[in-house]
C-alpha cells in the first residue's frame, strides 16, 4: 500500500499529433485574424504562427494537455480527487510534446471485517434517586424569587443588580439594568461574591473582575473588567411544592405519579440514546484502526475547513462578528490534522459498508426530515425543497441518513460487553 494519494505523471504526447493540433489552431486562428494586405482567411500559416505564436502555442496545450491526462488516468484507473497541478513542459516544434502532472487519488483499500466489532454498552439504568434528582431540577425551573425587607446580603441569598463595565471591554461597554446573582453561588465569579457580600439595597460599588479563559462569552474570556455595581434588591428563592398540582401545571399529568413515570422513561431515553451514541463512536474508532490507508490532502483539507466554519457559526451565534476572527490557519491545519484524517478515513470507510450492504437514504425518510424543517423554519416544504436541491443540501441530508442507517447496522451487528 502507497503511504500516499499523491501522484506524478509523466506524459509524453507524439509529435505527429502535436503537428496536427498546431495546424487545426493556426487554420483556426486564420479565419478570425485580420492582417493589413490580407483577405480574410487568406493570411499565410507561416505568419499566424510567427505573429501569433504564444496564442498558437498556448491553444495547443490547452487542448492536449487535458486529453492526453484523462486518456492516462483513465487507462490506469486513477480516480482524481484533487485539481491537477502542471510541473515541467517540454514543448518545441518539431518536437514531441512533454509534460509532468501532479494530482491525488482517491485511495484503493480493502474492506476488512466490520461486523462482530466488540463494543461497549449495558441497557441504562434509571434509580429511584436519578428521578427525583430530575423532579428537582423541575422545580428549580420553576422557582420564583420574591424580593424580601432590605439587609445586608448573605451567602444563598440572590441579589438584583444594575452594572455598567468602565474599562476592560472592547467595543460598546457592558449596560445591564437588572441581573440576577447568587450570593456564593457555584457558577458566580469569586469577584461579585466577595465585594457584593454585605451590600445593603442602594449600595453602589465598583471593582475589577478577572474572567476566565474558557468563559462562555469570547468578548469576556481571559479579561479583566472594571464595573460600577448598584444593588437593587435582596430575594429570597422559592421552589413549589412537589405534589399533583406541580404535575398537572407541568403537563397533561392527572398526578405526581404520572409524571414520575414520564420523568423516568425521559432520563432511560437519553440514556439510551447517549449508550448508543458512544458504542458507534467506539465501533467507528475500532474499524479506523483496523484500515490504516491513506486519505488525500484535499479531503483532509476540506475537512479542516469545516471545522473552522463550525467555530465561526457558533461565535456568530453568541453574537461575535466571525470577520473580525484572526485565524491561523497554518496552526490549525497542525493541530486539527490527525483527527481530520480520521475522520476522513471513518467517512471513506461508513460509505463503502453503506455500498456493501446497500444501505441508502430512502424518499420517506428525506420528505420527513424535510417537513420537520420546514415546521421548524416555517416555510413551505416545495419551496424547501427547491432552495435545498439548489444549494446541495438536500444531497447532505441523504448522506446524513444514510450514515446514520450505517452506524445504526454497526451497533446492531456488533457484540455487545457490559461496560466496567
């Protein structure tokens, strides 16, 4: 097996066809060209090829130059991947013509045992004790947070707050008129908790807060900001009570133990799911190992790109101008280039077991995802449908299907262990 998809071809053209090409170009060129003294289509041949020469010459190896490559590759069954890169040419008259191509392939590979895979997965569990630790986090969301007399803040208490950042940010500063914060909170930032402690309603405050680097808001990360903090008001939080009421206000539950059978079959679904989601991931990593072939640069390329439009997408979701993104893209290449060749590789591999056991995205399948978007974005679906078709992401959701339709026929013929 080549360790590489790169390949070189050297290309030797016969100079009688060379010949008949430059002939066909220059009787062309003759019946266009206008030369004083001429008739048109009367100028000799001998002057179109002095005159013209470059043209003559660069209309020649436009057209032999593409033939003579797909008519090799073909002959040698090279599938192309990437865009053919012209090295050296050898063109003189009379003589034949020359040339070296450089260009990757798609990678020959044989597929080796993909069912029996050994994965990891036990059928969830769901204890009495997961339920009402949901049924808490239920009421958490539901809580209410009543203002009680002015005093001095305590730990566990929540203060409402009006802020203003003074220095520290880029662009427009920080206005928050009412922000909620927990008191000694776990989420809360040792700052707020240590120079808010003790306020009373109508103190007003400034201090510098240190935000860490993995901080959810890029324009925060890493920064050291100056704020002036007004407390407004101390809360205190209240939870409702778990009965049939909190049931029914939640859903169409008739009591308390209807929902906790729904909140147990929710929390033995996600697990399911995740349980599934990790033996594929586990299957897919086992038979990436067991194929160690060559993927081509472009692929890999494209795949790197990918991951680059993702972290864009989601700066821009939180808000974050993507154009004013400085990315290195020679540094991320680095680092992102062995799990973009596996995942290259995991991707070659999931499509030619979907061909082996002719696995594909059916019409049902694709019209229901279609209508789920269409509620989603609430459009149409025929004008869905012709907007996706047009920009190839109808083509991508059949890929995804069929993917996961792949993935699914490798868990389901895979041998089970229970987890430790």
């Amino acid at each position: 097996m080549s360790e590489s998809c790169l390949r070189t071809l050297e290309i030797t053209v016969p100079v009688e066809e060379v010949d008949r090409e430059t002939e066909r170009v220059v009787a062309e060129l003759q019946k266009k060209v206008r030369l004083p003294g001429f008739r048109p289509g009367k100028t000799p041949a001998g002057m179109i090829k002095t005159r013209f020469a470059k043209d003559v010459s660069e209309k020649v190896l436009d057209a032999l130059i593409p033939k003579h490559f797909k008519r090799r590759t073909e002959a040698e069954n090279l599938r192309v991947v990437s865009s053919p890169k012209l090295g050296e040419v050898h063109f003189h008259a009379g003589e034949p013509l020359k040339f070296s191509i450089e260009f990757e392939i798609a990678p020959e590979f044989e597929l080796g045992e993909y069912t029996n895979l050994t994965i990891h997965y036990s059928e969830p569990e769901v204890t009495d004790e997961d339920v009402a630790a949901r049924l808490e986090q239920l009421r958490d969301q539901k809580a209410e947070y009543v203002n009680i007399d002015p005093r001095p803040l305590e730990d566990g208490d929540y203060g409402a707050l009006s802020l203003r950042s003074l220095d520290g940010v880029e662009g427009a500063p920080i206005e928050q008129d009412e922000v909620q914060f927990h008191v000694g909170g776990d989420d809360a930032l040792p700052e707020f908790t240590e120079n808010l402690r003790g306020a009373t309603p109508g103190d007003e405050k400034e201090f510098e807060v240190h935000y860490p680097d993995d901080y959810g808001q890029e324009r925060l990360a890493g920064k050291r900001v100056r704020f002036h903090v007004v407390l407004k008001s101390v809360r205190r939080k209240e939870l409702p009570e778990l009965n049939d009421d909190f049931a029914k206000d939640l859903g169409d539950y008739q009591n308390l133990e209807e929902l906790r059978g729904d909140v147990r079959k929710a929390i033995y679904r996600e697990r399911e799911f995740q349980g599934k989601q990790d033996s594929k991931n586990e299957a897919v990593e086992k038979l990436v190992d067991m194929h160690p072939f060559p993927v081509p640069d472009v692929f890999v390329d494209g795949q790197i790109q990918s991951y680059a439009e993702q972290y864009l997408g989601a700066l821009a979701a939180r808000g974050v101008d993507p154009r004013q993104v400085k990315i290195d893209w020679e540094k991320l290449k680095a680092s992102q280039r062995d799990r973009a060749i596996r995942e290259v590789r995991a991707s070659m591999l999931l499509d030619r077991i979907a061909d082996r056991e002719s696995i594909a995205a059916m019409t049902d399948e694709v019209d229901r995802e279609l209508q789920r978007i269409a509620r989603q974005d609430r459009e149409p679906v025929a004008a869905l449908r012709m907007k996706l078709e047009k920009d190839g992401t109808l083509r991508r959701i059949a890929n995804r299907i069929r993917t996961e339709k792949t993935l699914n026929f490798l868990f389901d013929k895979s041998r089970k262990e229970a987890k430790e």
